[in-house]
C-alpha cells in the first residue's frame, strides 16, 4: 500500500509543474491569430505591442533600447544589430511587458540605394 501511494504521488509531483516554476509566456506576435488573441486577452498589452512596433521603425537603432524601457516599462529588451536578408530588411525584436515576452521580426523602412560595381 505505500508503494502504491509514493508511486501515485511520484506521478502527480512529476508530471505537474507548479505556475511558479513554470518558464515565462513567450507569444510570437508573427504566428497567424496571435495579435487578434492579444487584442481579445489583453487589450491593454495590445494597444503597448501596437505602438511600439509602429514606433520602433522611426527611431535611431541607438534609442530603441531606452525608448521601450522608458515609454511601455518593458525589460528583456531585445533588438538584434543584425540585418535579415531581404529587402526590405527586417529585424528581430523581443520585449516583456508584465512577465509576458513579446518576440515579432520588424520590416524596415528602408529607402532601396543601388551602388554600382567599380
């Protein structure tokens, strides 16, 4: 009888994970329904993840960082110096507002600039 409860409690301790050990929610704003979801869950985080992606392609690289932290209190701020290949280039931005993080590739307004071969 007490082999069978260690292994029952073996098995409910094992396979759930308590919310304070859980990894934090990470939504890919690009997955298909993910901003209609937001705007139905969380409208507050939503107008936030709206204006900072409209936001974000008016700023010099070097103010993005301070401008979210600042403006939106978001923390983790992440946006990669490095370039997708494409045109118009695109980059990755990750952010956490409220212990959600926020992860979408952001198109560039990019003027094209054609340098000719010497």
């Amino acid at each position: 009888m007490r082999n069978l409860f260690a292994a029952v409690a073996f098995l409910l301790f094992s396979t759930v994970q308590p919310p304070a050990l859980a990894g934090p929610a990470v939504v890919d704003l690009d997955a298909p329904g993910a901003l209609d979801a937001l705007e139905r869950t969380n409208p507050v985080h939503y107008d936030k993840v709206q204006r900072i992606v409209a936001g974000v392609k008016s700023k010099p690289d070097s103010e993005v960082n301070e401008w979210l932290r600042v403006s939106f209190d978001a923390k983790d701020v992440r946006y990669v110096a490095l370039l997708m290949v494409s045109l118009p280039p695109k980059r990755r931005l990750s952010f956490t507002l409220d212990d959600i993080t926020y992860k979408t590739v952001v198109t560039l307004n990019a003027q094209r600039k054609v340098t000719p071969v010497r």
